[in-house]
C-alpha cells in the first residue's frame, strides 16, 4: 500500500471513520457521577456490567432506601447499576438512586474514551440521563 494512503487510512481508524470509535468500548473502571461527588466502579457481570459506589459525599448513608432495615447503611459498596443486556450502542438494565431510594430502568453508553452517558427512566420514556468522567 502507498504510503500516503497507508497513512490516510490509520488517521480514518484513528478518527473512529471506519470501523466505530478508536477506543476500547469497555467501561471498566472509576467514574466520577455529573455532580463530582461520588464515584462508581463498573465491572464486567454477567455478560453486561455492573456499577458499585467506591466513594460518596459526608457520611454516605442509604436514608432514602424504602427498606427501613437498610437506611443506616453506607452507600459505600453498594451496587447501584446492573447493566447486563448488550443493546447494540450500550448496556441497559437496572439503576438504583440513592437520593430519592428508587430504582429505574437504566442503560450506560461508552461516548468517549473518558465519558460514560448514564440513565435512569420511568416508562422507558421519561429519562434523566448524566455524563460522568473516567478517573484517571
């Protein structure tokens, strides 16, 4: 192959033109939440991935849960997204919000190499989605 096209052709996969984004569509690792407060490890789970908080704001207590028995635990360790369904630009299944003790439907969708969309929805129609960041 010349070596001018040689070139052109690694910018284009480079670029993500051909053949879908030049990073790892994995998103393993640490994520910072869109508020900068608490962070969440994903990790590969059944087929899919599974989020779990690592660090949340003052003293991180579960209050809003609807389980009385569980409102005095940390949030620290508790797995907050279950996302085990391939959904062909991402991963969908369950999300659980600390702040107001309710679980939603939820996907989480890689959108660069250091940004992760994530969503919770009531109906699969009324959604709040955030954008949080890799940490380094």
């Amino acid at each position: 192959m010349h070596s001018r096209l040689r070139r052109t052709v690694w910018a284009l996969v480079a670029m993500g033109a051909l053949g879908g984004p030049a990073w790892a569509a994995d998103p393993s690792g640490v994520w910072l939440t869109e508020t900068g407060s608490s962070r969440v490890r994903i990790a590969p789970c059944g087929g899919g991935f599974c989020g779990t908080i690592v660090s949340a704001p003052g003293k991180g207590l579960d209050v809003k849960n609807p389980d009385p028995a569980l409102q005095n635990r940390s949030v620290v360790g508790v797995q907050i997204l279950d996302a085990r369904q391939a959904d062909g630009t991402g991963f969908s299944g369950s999300l659980y919000n600390p702040n107001d003790g309710k679980t939603y439907s939820g996907s989480l969708k890689l959108t660069g190499p250091n940004t992760l969309e994530v969503a919770g929805c009531v109906m699969s129609v009324f959604c709040k989605r955030q954008t949080w960041t890799r940490v380094k």
